[in-house]
C-alpha cells in the first residue's frame, strides 16, 4: 500500500535525520577541543566551515523529504516549522555568519538548528507513530495497533 511505505520512508529519513543532527552536534562541541591535537598526528580534515556547508547537501533534502511526508499524515504544523526554523538557522550560520567571521555566532546558531532539526524529527516520528496508531498503519511498518 502506497501509504505504508511513505510512512515507513518516513520513519526512515527521520531515523536517519535525528542521526545526522546528533553528527553535528558532536562535531560542533567536540571538533574545537580534539583540533588541538591534529597536528601531533599530521591530521587534517574537512575544514570547520566546509562541513557545516557540505553536511547541508544531506540535511536539508532528508528533513525536507521526511518532514514533509510526515505532514501529510499528521497535520501538525509546529513539526514543520520548527524543522523549516532548524534548516534556516543552519543555512545562515554556514553562509551568512561564517561570511562575517562571526565564529562564535556562527557555532551557536549551527548547534540551535541542530537541535532545532533534531526535535523536529522526533516529534514527526512521535506524531506519525501517533497517527498510525488511530488508523492502524504506525510509520515503522504495517502493523496493527487497533
């Protein structure tokens, strides 16, 4: 049925979205404390800056993607917006503060629309599982919980 496998894509995509957030968070608190030791092993990686743009590539079209088939079945607009809030506050600290050298600024609002994006998430998930509670199809799969 072509409503289970949306929600179970779905559950999927949030699964995954909740996970490239927590990736984020991670890298933005702990890349500033391990950068210190890059040089004692002749380590290098992607630069700071050209992660938060190049993790965009797979953030928004995933949080797009899965928020937006969870709309559809749940109606419950502050999931939305609070994903559309999570990839804004994103897209302006990759481009716009990283631009002004606002590198404070910048690692604040990345981990705020990080989270932003990561709540978002979890509520679709919960909603969608709440959704399919009341008509028997839950986002995981087809099972039954009437």
């Amino acid at each position: 049925m072509k409503l289970d496998s949306t929600a179970k894509m779905s559950s999927v995509l949030d699964t995954v979205a909740v996970g490239l957030s927590g990736l984020c968070l991670v890298h933005c608190l702990a890349l500033p404390l391990l950068i210190a030791l890059f040089p004692l092993f002749g380590a290098s990686l992607i630069e700071h800056e050209t992660f938060h743009q190049l993790i965009l590539v797979a953030v928004i079209p995933t949080t797009a993607v899965s928020l937006g088939a969870g709309y559809r079945r749940h109606r419950h607009r502050p999931v939305a917006y609070l994903g559309v809030a999570g990839v804004a506050a994103l897209v302006f600290a990759a481009f716009a503060l990283h631009a002004l050298h606002a590198h404070h600024s910048e690692t604040w609002i990345t981990v705020a629309g990080g989270l932003m994006i990561a709540s978002a998430h979890v509520g679709n998930f919960r909603r969608c599982r709440h959704a399919g509670h009341a008509t028997g199809h839950c986002c995981g799969g087809s099972e039954s919980h009437e």
